[in-house]
C-alpha cells in the first residue's frame, strides 16, 4: 500500500457547496445565488418544491421544513460539504439545517451582520437592505446573532424588484430592479448616516453590489462574499508544503 490514498463515500466530488433553490421561474443573473456562473468553484443545486419567495418571506416558510430538511440531506448524501440557500429569511431554518445534516450551514447572508458590525469604526454600523423590510422578524435577528435594531430598507417600495420576487414573474427590467436596489440604498444612508457598511439579506441583489458601492461608497457585502469565505474555509487553498514540488517560500530547516 502506498502513502496516496483515496476515500470514498460520495456520489459527486470537486462541489463542495450545495444550494438549496427556492422553486422560482424569475431570471437570475450572473451575480444570482442560482445562477451556476456566478460561483468561481463548482456547485451542486437541489430544488426545494413547493417553497415560494412569497411563502419563505410572508410566512416565515411555515410547512417547508420538512422539505428542506430533506433537500439539504439529499445534497449531502450526493457531495456537498456545506449547505446554503437562495434566500436571505431562510435564517429560520439555520439551527433546523445545521443539527439535521451534520455539516456546516450557512443559511441566510444576513450571518454576516455581527462580523461586519466589528470591522467597522466606532460610531458607524451595519445596514440591511431586504427585498421586504419589514419582514425581518426578531426571529430572523436571533437566528444570525444581529441586534434588533439593525437597520433596514426594503425594496418594497419600488417598482421592479420586489414585484419580481414576490410575484414570480417570468420578466426583469434589470436596469429598474437596479433602480430600485440604489434608491433603497440611499434611503437606508439618508435615515441612518451612522452606517458604514451594507449587508444585503436578499441572495439575488448581488448582481447590483457594485452599482450599490459605487453610489454609496461604503462596503456592500452580499451572498457572493459569504458563500465565496464559506467555501474557502470548506476547501482551503493549497500554499504547496516542505518537499512539493509547489512553487513558494518554503525552506526546510
């Protein structure tokens, strides 16, 4: 037997994250949760049926459990190594997921809120901006580790990317849902001047992260710089060792 050896037990390798989709017909970008190109390392994607935005948002997903429950396990049973999802108010689910498939769960991308709100200076603090504002629940708050009084814009207000979400349509002017997304943003700035970063809650906004940067000029953080660190950690990057043949510093002693 020699020192190279290999284990089994999967059924798919190289895809260490799977993504749990809400069943949804809406486009999605690159950019998108459920866009495969927007990830720079494979993923594997499972389609939770049944479980609609406007039920996951206004219903707290209430009799979805079950089949998320599954879903993640069957994601699981074929490769991945960490679980995600397409939708920012699944963080109810995070604790329910995690204890369910026995591998790391990163839920819902307000996660990120507590983290962010240490990087920044003092006096400035994170703000949110969700496809429905008002929807964010203090069981949401607990769920991520996030004060209560996190504030929060929505973009129920305007006139093309809730509507989208919630009403599953099949058409996106991407420009107005960009619209939208930026005027949430300075809405958010404008009431709350003490925040100096944005965690967006909704896992389809990052296709206009950049568009968001560059009108505020703040740190947008989304579902790409979560799942990206996420996967990171499930697949660290090889630096090469003493004795490889990798290119670096290293130097035996």
């Amino acid at each position: 037997m020699t020192g190279r050896q290999g284990y089994g037990g999967k059924t798919v390798y190289g895809a260490r994250v799977g993504i749990l989709m809400l069943d949804t017909k809406w486009p999605r970008p690159p950019g998108d949760t459920g866009n495969a190109l927007t990830w720079p390392f494979p993923v594997l994607y499972k389609v939770v049926p049944g479980a609609s935005a406007r039920v996951v948002i206004h219903e707290q997903g209430r009799g979805l459990g079950p089949a998320f429950l599954k879903a993640a396990q069957e994601l699981v049973r074929e490769g991945a190594d960490g679980i995600t999802t397409t939708g920012g108010f699944l963080a109810i689910f995070q604790r329910e997921l995690a204890a369910h498939v026995n591998v790391p769960v990163a839920s819902s991308s307000l996660m990120q809120v507590p983290l962010v709100e240490r990087l920044l200076p003092p006096g400035k603090r994170v703000g949110v901006l969700s496809v429905q504002g008002d929807r964010i629940t203090p069981e949401h708050w607990d769920a991520v580790g996030a004060p209560h009084d996190t504030p929060v814009m929505g973009t129920e207000g305007g006139r093309e990317f809730t509507r989208v979400m919630l009403g599953d349509t099949i058409d996106m002017d991407y420009e107005a849902a960009e619209q939208d997304i930026l005027e949430a943003g300075e809405k958010l700035l404008s009431r709350h001047p003490e925040v100096g970063a944005i965690v967006t809650e909704n896992h389809n906004m990052a296709p206009y992260a950049a568009a968001l940067n560059r009108r505020l000029r703040i740190p947008i953080f989304t579902v790409y710089t979560f799942v990206t660190w996420f996967q990171a950690g499930l697949a660290p990057r090889e630096f090469g060792y003493p004795g490889s043949s990798a290119p670096g510093t290293w130097r035996e002693r």
